[in-house]
C-alpha cells in the first residue's frame, strides 16, 4: 500500500471523527493542537485507524500517534 | 541550608521498605519521641511500645450499643463469632464487653462463651455499684469494667458527690470485686477533662497499692476514658487533655504497668484513631474499640481501624484475618446499619475512582492509586465509578474489571471507545446528572463487546 493510498484513508477517518473538512487537514496538524481533538476522540481516532487498516495497536504505540504525518508513518510502517 | 543535588535512578524507586503492597503500609519510626514532663524530658521508645502485648478490646455490644437500636442476641453471636476469627489465633482482639441487666444481656453472655472461643475474653460492664457484682458472679465473668466517674463535672454535677466521697465509694466497688474474686478494670470516665493531681493520681496510686495485696490475676486495670473526644496526641499539649503525660502520669507516677492500661476514646473532635494508637505508643497496652467506630455520640476507635494500624506498627498479620473486616461489613448491612459509602476500608467507594486521570494511574499500575492491594486483603479490588469526568481510561478499567481481563488480555482504550461514547453522550447530549449504573454498562458491554461479554463469567450467567 503506498503512502498516498494510506493518508486518503487516514484523512477519511480524520473526516468522520472530528467531522471536519478534507481541505482543513494537513500532514504536520496535531490531532488536539491543531485539529481540535477532545481526549475522547484521539481515541476515536486511533479506533478508526484500527478499523480501517485492519491493524491492532496497543496504547503505547497508540498514544505515541499524535500528529496526520505520524498516524500515516506508523500504519505505513506497520502495513509495509 | 545544605545544596540537594538531582539522584537520577534507572529504576523507580518505589519506597518498598515501608509500602509494600501486600500489607498495610509499614509505620516506620527513626527514633523515639521526645515530651518534656514537669521540667524533665521523658523518652516514648516506639520500639520498646512494638515489644510489649499492644491488643485491642472491644466494646461493640457495650458503648457500640449505647448509639443505636439493639442488636438481637443473634446479631451480636454472630459478630462475636466473626471477631474471634477476625483477631486470630493469637488474641489481637483479646477482650470484649457485655452488659449484664437484661435476660437478653444474659442470653447473649451464655451463647458467645458456648462457642467456645478464646478471644475474645468475654467480659462484663458495670456500674461502680456494690450490688451489681452478683450479676458479674452469676454470669460466671472474671473480669468487670466498672463506671468511675473521674472529672468534678461527674462527680459533683452528675452524682452530687464530693471527691472524697467518690473516692472512698469507687475503692469501696473494687474492694466488692476482689471479694468476688473478679478483677475489677476501672473506667476513669471523662478522664481528660479531671483533676489529674488532686484526683485521678491519688486515686490510681491506691488502687495499685490495694492491688498489690490480692493475686495477680485479680490486679485492678485502669481504662483511661477520653469520654468527650478532648484528648489530644499533639507534642508539648497540656494535661489533662495530653495523651502522652496522661498515659507517662499513669505508668511512671501511679504505677500502673502497661497491661493493666487500656484507651477509651471518642471522636467529637476527628481525633479518635490516632489518639488510640498514640495512646499504644506512649504505654497503653490495650486500645478499646467499637466496629466502623459505632459508639456514643461520634463513635469510639473504630476497630478496623485499629486492626490496621497493628499490621502497620508490627509489619505482619499476625494471625489477623482481614477479610472479615469486609464480611462484617457485609452482615452490618445485612441487619440494616448503614456504612457511608466514603467510609474507610469498608465503604462502599472507599477503593473506587471518579476521576478519569486517577482512572488512567489504575491503570497503569494499580499501587498508584490504591492504598494497598485491596483485592488480596479485603477481596476487593479497587473501582473505578463512571461519570462523565472518568473517560475513556475510567470505562476501560471497569470494563476489564467486569470481564475478568488481566494482564495481555485486557481490552485497549480502543476497543471501549463505543462504550465511552456513549457515558460522555449520556451527559452532554442527554443532559444526565447521575452517575451511570453497573447494569447500564454492562448491557453496553453486552451491546459493543458482545463476544467478550459472552465469554465471561456474567456473560455465562446472564445466558
């Protein structure tokens, strides 16, 4: 899968969690700083990648995600 | 003042000397204590106070009773039972009291000996009344609290005395006792609020001059009643209400050796526990106690309070069960006292968590934020409530508390997003004001996480 496939999907969850627009989302945004996140969320978010990629993620790893890049760099990194 | 210097570690260092967390925390003293006494400074050993008898009496059936309605012969067979197997083999709960006026008192006497336990050692409580020792010889008891008033207050404004009058009156009662043959323990009541010189002190002083002239077994006990709550632990604190001189007054000035020294507290003033073990410290073998506290007014040195505070000093069980603290507990509701739900060790939430970063520190590891391990000493593990302040760490928690998961097995934050979306939807969309049930979320659990649910124990007896 390569990198642009997986940040289309990850934007698509991006886009349903925080209920955002796609234009609104940038690679370097943090998830709270940036994108407004509330702490129930993040967790929505990193669910969603779960879900999406058909991947597990333990909290560590989890809490680690904090930015668009990153999310698309680790699921990269784990689905690769 | 002397420059500190940052100690990096590659290890948290988790003070396990004194926290190990299959016991209550270890009290630990570096060194004795110190009071200054008439001009002279006088030395407390704590480790001298661990390596005599400390034990606990109980006074349950007797002042525990005085605060509510009574317990039925059953209810108070059935404690007595679960305190012998409370205190153990080796007595820590060494005594216990009954009243003697009622055939029902009686009863109750008969049927608590009949199980035939060692601890507690049954006990009386009496009036400082000559005629009442026929009862104590009735009952077969050895051994008698007695009510002996000790302050002007009692003695000229409640009996209409005069101090010599008590006096001669109470030595009179004692002499009764040993008549009998029973030992006569003297209630000193309202103890710090008396004339320690001019009365309490000549007072005790004969007491143990007469009791050196009768057998060992018969030596008078002194109870020390700090009957209003006034006693105080503090440093430097001014008699009569200063635990350490009254109890130092006692042992060095009346003669009363530590085992015939026994506290007897109130908690008017939030005092009552720490006085009581304070009283353990400074020379008072005994600490006389009611379970959860219930007693006169405020409540007495609750005794499970007391029980801890001895594993702490000792470091050890000792024979103790701590479980029965909770089965106590369990059978009190059962009879229909109410314990509040933020009561110490037994309480309902005593071991549970509202807040969602205290949530997470659960989580992470249990020991920060639970006192001890709870579910190893008392069966009960440590609770997390869900409101809408917990979060998603909090519903994480009780949900893998729910289906039994431990270790590898427990389900991520991730898995139990659905769940937590819908407590915060609860009260910021729905507008609830109450915290979310044990039922509701399981039914969650049921809905969101239905093949765990199905595999665990309440998911096999809900089918």
């Amino acid at each position: 899968m390569d990198r642009s496939e997986i940040k289309n999907r990850v934007c698509k969850v991006i886009i349903q969690v925080l209920e955002i627009d796609a234009e609104q989302i940038k690679e370097e945004d943090m998830f709270t700083a940036d994108l407004g996140a509330e702490s129930i969320q993040s967790v929505e978010l990193m669910a969603g990648f779960e879900e999406e990629f058909d991947i597990e993620m333990d909290e560590d790893e989890a809490h680690a995600v904090q930015s668009v890049g990153g999310a698309i760099d680790f699921i990269s990194g784990y689905v690769n | 003042m002397k420059p500190r210097t940052l100690v990096e570690v590659e290890e948290p260092n988790l003070l396990e000397d004194q926290f190990d967390y299959s016991l209550p925390p270890k009290i630990c003293f570096e060194g004795p204590i110190f009071e200054e006494i008439d001009g002279e400074v006088v030395k407390f050993d704590p480790q001298e106070a661990l390596a005599r008898d400390l034990v606990i009496t109980d006074t349950t059936f007797r002042d525990g009773q005085q605060a509510r309605p009574p317990y039925t012969v059953d209810q108070q067979v059935k404690l007595y039972d679960m305190m012998a197997k409370l205190g153990g083999p080796n007595g820590i709960i060494r005594q216990t009291e009954f009243f003697l006026y009622t055939k029902n008192d009686r009863k109750t006497l008969d049927e608590c000996r009949a199980l035939g336990h060692r601890y507690p050692e049954i006990t009386s409580w009496i009036r400082a009344d000559k005629g009442d020792f026929r009862l104590v010889v009735e009952a077969g008891v050895k051994e008698t609290g007695m009510l002996m008033p000790s302050s002007d207050y009692h003695i000229f404004m409640n009996l209409k005395k005069d101090r010599k009058k008590a006096f001669e009156d109470y030595l009179e009662v004692a002499e009764a006792g040993w008549e009998a043959g029973i030992r006569p323990r003297c209630h000193l009541e309202d103890v710090t609020r008396a004339d320690i010189e001019g009365f309490v002190l000549p007072f005790v002083q004969e007491l143990m001059r007469r009791s050196e002239q009768v057998a060992p077994e018969l030596h008078a006990k002194i109870r020390l009643c700090d009957t209003m709550g006034f006693g105080l632990s503090y440093p430097g604190a001014a008699l009569p209400r200063s635990i350490p001189k009254l109890v130092h007054r006692m042992t060095n000035d009346a003669g009363v050796p530590p085992e015939y020294l026994e506290w007897h507290g109130h908690n008017d003033f939030h005092k009552v526990h720490v006085n009581g073990a304070t009283a353990w410290l400074v020379g008072c073998n005994a600490v006389n106690t009611t379970l959860f506290g219930f007693g006169e007014r405020t409540g007495n040195p609750p005794l499970e309070g007391a029980i801890l505070e001895y594993i702490g000093l000792k470091g050890d069980l000792c024979g103790i069960d701590t479980h029965m603290i909770q089965e106590m507990a369990n059978y009190m509701r059962t009879i229909g006292v109410e314990i509040p739900p933020n009561y110490p060790f037994v309480g309902r939430d005593f071991n549970t968590t509202r807040a969602g970063i205290h949530a997470g520190g659960l989580r992470a590891d249990e020991r920060i934020y639970n006192i001890f391990d709870t579910t190893a000493l008392f069966d009960r593990p440590p609770r997390v409530a869900i409101t809408d302040k917990t979060g998603v760490d909090g519903v994480a928690l009780w949900v893998n508390e729910f289906l039994g998961l431990t270790g590898d097995d427990r389900l991520s934050k991730m898995k139990v997003h659905k769940i937590a979306r819908w407590v915060l939807d609860q009260y910021e969309v729905e507008g609830r004001m109450s915290a979310i049930t044990d039922e509701e979320l399981e039914e969650q659990v049921r809905t969101h996480l239905p093949n765990p649910y199905g595999a665990s124990k309440a998911g096999r007896m809900a089918s």
